[in-house]
C-alpha cells in the first residue's frame, strides 16, 4: 500500500468515526474516532458488497466508512452498562 493510501484510509476513518460521534452524540478522543471509522470502514464494505452498493470515490469511501462506524458504535452501545 503506497504512503498516500494509508494517508487516505487515516483520514476517511478519521471523518467516519467524527461523523459517528455527532450522529450519535458521543465524544471520543481523535485516536478512539479513528479506530471507529476504521472498524466502521470494514464493517460498511462488508454490507457495502452484500447488498452490491459500489460508490466510487473518496466521497463514496467516506458514506461507506460512516454508515458502517454508526452502526458500530450503534451496537457497542447496546452492550455499554449505565453506572
């Protein structure tokens, strides 16, 4: 992977996980949003190609990356205790 793809894989996680964090109104920490986007990136190309949804470009990477890192947090969320 060149040093450029890397650089965009890290700010597409970035976004997704900032995007997730103001739909589901949490506050993490850069490094924390950063791990969400990226596990969220996975987790929308999965379902991204089990339903044969191709959006092409960074802006489609990006919808992809955000859909997948809200349902994560979505579902982290169902198993996080309330003190």
């Amino acid at each position: 992977m060149s040093g450029m793809g890397v650089f965009a894989a890290a700010v597409i996680g970035i976004l997704a996980g900032w995007i997730a964090d103001l739909v589901l109104a949490r506050h993490h920490s850069l490094f924390i949003k950063l791990l969400i986007g990226v596990i969220g990136s996975y987790i929308g190309a999965f379902i991204a190609s089990r339903i044969d949804l191709h959006l092409p470009g960074f802006a489609g990477e990006l919808v992809v990356s955000s859909v997948g890192a809200i349902l994560f947090l979505a579902v982290l969320s169902l198993f996080r205790r309330t003190a």
